[in-house]
C-alpha cells in the first residue's frame, strides 16, 4: 500500500514539474514573441496603380510622327 503510495506521489510530482516547465517555456515564447513582433524589414512604398488611360479618337488617328520600323 506505501509502495503505491509513493509511485502515485511521484507521478503527481513528475506530472506537476512538466507542467510547470511547459507554462515556463511558453511564457518565454510569448515574451520573446512581443520583444521582436515590431522588428520589421522596412517595406517598400506601394507604387501607384497603373491606369488605362483614354485618349480621344482625333489624336489616336493621328498616331505616332515616327516611321514605322519594318
């Protein structure tokens, strides 16, 4: 019955350090998480979005002064 006793003893203790270790180790995590979240590589500005343009038909029949290259 003692025998028993001790080993159910030692399971609650060894169960109890584990938890605790684990609670410990994530507790670190979370803080090493919050220390370096805001460290960030500096983004690069957003370039504005490229749009059609239209152009009205007088100048698009007139076209390009240039000699077209064969």
């Amino acid at each position: 019955m003692l025998k028993r006793l001790v080993v159910i003893g030692a399971a609650v203790a060894g169960a109890v350090l584990v938890r605790k270790k684990a609670k410990q180790q994530q507790a670190e995590q979370d803080l090493w998480t919050a220390a370096t979240d805001d460290v960030q590589a500096p983004a690069a500005p957003a370039a504005p979005p490229v749009t059609q343009v239209d152009v009205p038909a007088e100048v698009a029949a007139e076209g390009d002064d240039a000699p077209a290259s064969s």
